[in-house]
C-alpha cells in the first residue's frame, strides 16, 4: 500500500489572489489514491499567522506563522496585487522563500508569485512564466530570467512556476501527475470536473 505523504504548504498575504492559492488547495486536498490514501496534506501560513484579507475580501486564517510552521515539501507561491506591489517589498518574506529552498522538494509560484521566487534569486538562469500581464515586468526587473511566454507552467525540476491565476490549477495536476502518476492526475480532475492534459 502506497502511504508516502507530501506535505503542502501555500504561502497567504493580504490581497492574495483567490484562486492562486484555493485552486492548487483544492486539487491536492482532493487528491486520493485508489485504496484512499491520501497523498498531499495541504496547509497555509503566513508570515504573522494572523488573519490575511484576500483580493475582494475574503478572510482567511492561516494554520501557521513562519515562526511556528512545520517544515513543507512543496511550497505555492501565489500571486495577486499583494505579491506584486507590497509583499516584493517585504524582506522578511523574501528571506523566508529563499531559506525554504533549502528544505523543500518542490518551490512553486502561481502568478505574479514568480516575482517573488526571482526577488528571492531562485529563478536565476532558469526558464520561468507568471501572468501575462506581468512578462515584461519580471523580464525587466529580473533580466536574469528567461521567461516563457503562452505555456500554463514551466518545470525545472525543484521549481515550477505557472502562468495566471487558473493555472495554478495545471501546475498542480502537474505535480500530482509527476509524484503520484496520470491514473491519479486524471481521476482528480474528474472528482473536479477540470479539463487537464496530463
């Protein structure tokens, strides 16, 4: 019987974009193998562990703070109009992501959150993507970067990072897919009712 666990961490800030962070909980949360297991226990934290405002408004309360987090297999990066104008800003965030690479298998950002793996020197000569609206800008800031244009996600093995918003969502199935097989992957997005290719 396969019992292997991955342990998910998603990364929360206020005005964090929803589905950035609810897509890629939503498709490791359901994720089950064909005896029930459970492969990915997803969790959040955030940097003070208090309550985050998303973008719109929606209030959620992370399990952790970065002082009392568990360490994380897979971290998500997400995006959104924190990421992008306050969080890029926040040292204290930036060390955070880049001492995480020392622990995790996986680094991943949805979005903009790419602006933060680059921030934090974690995309250096690697290829990468993030929302269409922001190529120019991590292309610009970060010339460093070889960014990818028209492509749901970029996989360079211990990062990966996705285009926006939704396509966390593909970058997630992708993951499932490489650690637990397609069988997995395409049973998931069936319980979802998401159209993937895997």
């Amino acid at each position: 019987m396969n019992t292997e666990q991955w342990r998910v961490g998603i990364f929360l800030f206020n005005d964090v974009e929803v589905l950035d962070f609810a897509g890629p909980f939503e498709v490791f949360s359901v994720t089950a193998l064909e005896n029930g297991h459970k492969p990915f226990v997803v969790e959040t934290v955030s940097e003070k562990g208090t309550i985050i405002y998303a973008c719109n408004g929606l209030k959620v309360q992370p399990d952790y703070s970065f002082d009392t987090m568990l360490k994380f297999d897979i971290l998500v990066i997400p995006g959104g109009l924190g990421a992008r104008e306050r969080e890029i800003h926040n040292d204290k965030v930036i060390t955070w992501i880049e001492s995480q690479m020392e622990n995790v298998q996986l680094m991943t950002s949805v979005c903009t959150g790419a602006l933060l793996l680059a921030k934090a020197g974690l995309l250096k000569g690697k290829l990468a993507t993030t929302h269409w609206a922001s190529y120019e800008r991590l292309e610009n800031e970060f010339p460093e970067v070889e960014v990818q244009r028209d492509v749901k996600f970029v996989d360079e093995g211990n990062v990966i990072t996705s285009g926006g918003i939704s396509a966390g969502i593909n970058m997630s199935f992708h993951i499932v897919e490489r650690l637990v097989g397609s069988q997995v992957a395409q049973e998931t997005a069936k319980q979802m009712e998401y159209d993937i290719i895997v």
